[in-house]
C-alpha cells in the first residue's frame, strides 16, 4: 500500500483561535444548561418553600411575585453568566496564546531543519514535560542531523584524498602501457592488480564501517565463552606471528562470563587487533591477549585487552586512531581497520578503548562487553 504525503491545508484559523472557539462553544454550552435549569427549576422550587412555609398570597400578589422573582433569576444569571464568560475567554486567550506559541516555535525550527540550517535548536517553553519533551526530541534530532552532515563531509573530503593515490597509479600504468613505455608484463599486472585490489579493499572496509556506525551492521548473535574467541583469534595468527619472531601470549581468567555475541564480527575485531599490534611491534616483541572478568555495579561484563611491547603512540592521540582513515606513520593499511572494530564492538553495546604511555612503550587495546544477565535466544540480530 502506498502511503500518500499530507497536503499542507489552505489558511484558516489557527491552533490559538481554534482552542478559543473551542473553549467558547463549552462556556456557551455551560450558560444554556444553566440558564434552562434555572427557568425549570426556580420557580416550582420558590413555590413548594412558599407551600411548606404556609405563606397564602392572593392571585394579584402572586402574580407580581413570580414576575420579580424571574426578572431577578434571569437578571442574576445574565450578568453572572456574561462575567463568567467573559472571564473564562480572557484566560482561555491567554492560555492558547501561550499553548500555541511553543508549538509555531517548533514548526518554525524543524522547517529550519529542512531548509539545512542545521544549528538551529529549540529551547525549552517550560510549560511541562510534553512540550519540554518535544523540544529536546527536536533538539537531538538536529544534534544528529548536524553530526551526519559532518561526518558525511568529512568522509567525502577523507574519501577522495584516499581513492586519488590509487587511481593515480592506475592511470598512469595504463598512460604507459598505452605509449609503450611500460611492458604488459607480470610486474605491470601485478601494479594493476594491486591497485585495484585496495581500491576494492577500500569500498568494502567503507561499506561495513558505514553500516556499523549508522547500527545497521547485521550481527547473527549466539552463546559462546570468552575463552573459544580469544583461541580462535590467537590460533588463527600464531603461525604469522611466529614467522616473525614475535611472541604471541593469551590468558583468560576462569570467572569470565560468557557473552552473546557474532563471533565472527567479534573474532575480526580480534584479527584486526592482532594484525595492529603486529604492525607495529618489532622482532623479540610481545603481544598478550589477557580476558577478565569485569567490575560493573550495573551488570556482569567480559574484558578482553590485547597489549604490545611495539612503538606505541602519543597518549593525546587515544582516541584519534580510531577515526576514519587515521593512520600512523609507518602504517600500511587503509587506516578503517581500527574504526571498523570500534563500531562492531559498539553494536555489541560494549566499548573498545586504546592507551599509551607514549612512542616506544607499546600500547593496550581494552574491548569491554556486557554479559547477559537473564535467558537470552540462542540467536538474534542487533544493531538493526
């Protein structure tokens, strides 16, 4: 089924003039009722006390009587009812002045919004929690319409300083290849092939880093202890690290809680940990995987941190490897591999973390993840 859009409608009276036409048609209501009680009842009413009392008048007095005795009612609910009335639309305009003004002020900030003027924001009108609700649900909604427009900008600028060095050698290869200047031979295809393979390498590290940041990184969850993770990543890089000669270590505490986790997602944080600290920690170094369990008033967690004996870094730049394209100077990577274990650890709701003492004191990689505190399905998807 299609769903149509909603037509603006055309001008007519607004949320003030409505909520006083309403109030209006309730005050009128109230008069009528009253004023029909009053004619039904007052006088049968002044009769059976005049009864009850004994009091005998004769036709001509009791005539006089009941006419006074209803100009008097209806003099009395007439001004009675033109006061209240007037009184109950002062307020009533007052009251919808007050109630529609917030309301234009949100109409007016969100069609800011829309026309980009991100930095908008709407304060709070202080008259209750729904209007106060309202104005921080506009504000959060403009906070990250600001900071996708902004990571968006910047991914752009990142992205064509990264593809240019690629497509640059691409095109060159093939200017040579063209005037003859370059064989066609094993080593021109492996350039190309090169090339091409990190130009391919970039846009998929871009797609899943894109994906997790923005929680649509599709995790198939499932049980598993802490210990088969950290045996699976180790295993998995023994042999390479083993090649070059730098010692590979892992321990995990026996209390650690089992997580409810991707374990593939969770075991390539781990590799891109390992290949980090590979990197960058030289011949005779150490690299340990340590897990504990951690100490969290609000529920159980598993702690994995994975350090280096290597070149470490700044400790003002902690959280700045983890940014988009951020690489060291000796790196050779792509610069996302960092950024993409920060953001599956993220959709996990855990946090991954890095320090240093400083260049040369090597460096800690601290990946923190809730453990389930209750019975949960044995699979399932977060992050959608």
């Amino acid at each position: 089924m299609t769903r149509r859009e909603a037509k603006p409608r055309g001008p007519g009276l607004g949320l003030a003039g409505r909520l006083l036409v309403n109030i209006g048609l309730v005050i009128l209501a109230g008069a009528s009722t009253v004023l029909v009680a009053a004619l039904l009842l007052a006088w049968p009413l002044f009769q059976y006390h005049l009864d009850n009392a004994g009091v005998v008048v004769d036709a001509q007095v009791l005539e006089h009587v009941t006419r006074a005795f209803e100009q008097a009612v209806l003099t009395a609910l007439a001004v009675g009812i033109l006061v209240a009335a007037a009184t109950a639309l002062g307020i009533s305009w007052l009251i919808s002045r007050r109630l529609a003004a917030p309301i234009q002020d949100a109409a007016t900030t969100a069609r800011a919004l829309a026309d980009g003027r991100l930095d908008t924001r709407l304060e709070d009108p202080l008259m209750g929690s729904e209007l106060a609700t309202l104005a921080a649900s506009i504000n959060q909604l403009a906070h990250r319409l600001e900071t996708t427009e902004s990571t968006r900008r910047q991914l752009t600028a990142d992205l064509a300083h990264q593809l240019r060095t690629p497509i640059a050698s691409l095109e060159a290869t093939i200017e040579a290849i063209a005037e003859g200047v370059l064989p066609v031979d094993d080593q021109t295809v492996e350039t190309l092939t090169g090339q091409s393979a990190r130009l391919r390498r970039l846009v998929a590290d871009l797609e899943v880093v894109s994906r997790a940041q923005e929680r649509q990184l599709l995790l198939s969850t499932r049980p598993i202890p802490v210990t088969q993770l950290v045996d699976a990543a180790t295993a998995g890089n023994w042999e390479r690290y083993r090649a070059a000669t730098v010692t590979l270590t892992r321990s995990v505490a026996t209390d650690v809680p089992d997580l409810i986790v991707d374990a593939d997602r969770i075991n390539e944080v781990l590799t891109s940990l390992l290949d980090n600290a590979l990197r960058h920690t030289p011949s005779g170094g150490t690299v340990t995987v340590r897990a504990t369990a951690g100490v969290n008033p609000r529920g159980p967690e598993a702690i994995i941190e994975l350090s280096d004996t290597g070149t470490g870094f700044r400790p003002e730049e902690a959280d700045k490897i983890f940014q988009r394209f951020h690489k060291g100077p000796t790196s050779t990577g792509s610069g996302l591999g960092l950024t993409i274990a920060r953001a599956i650890v993220e959709a996990h709701h855990g946090t991954l973390t890095a320090a240093s003492d400083g260049p040369g004191q090597g460096a800690k990689f601290t990946i923190t993840i809730p453990a389930p505190t209750r019975a949960i399905p044995e699979r399932g998807a977060w992050g959608e």
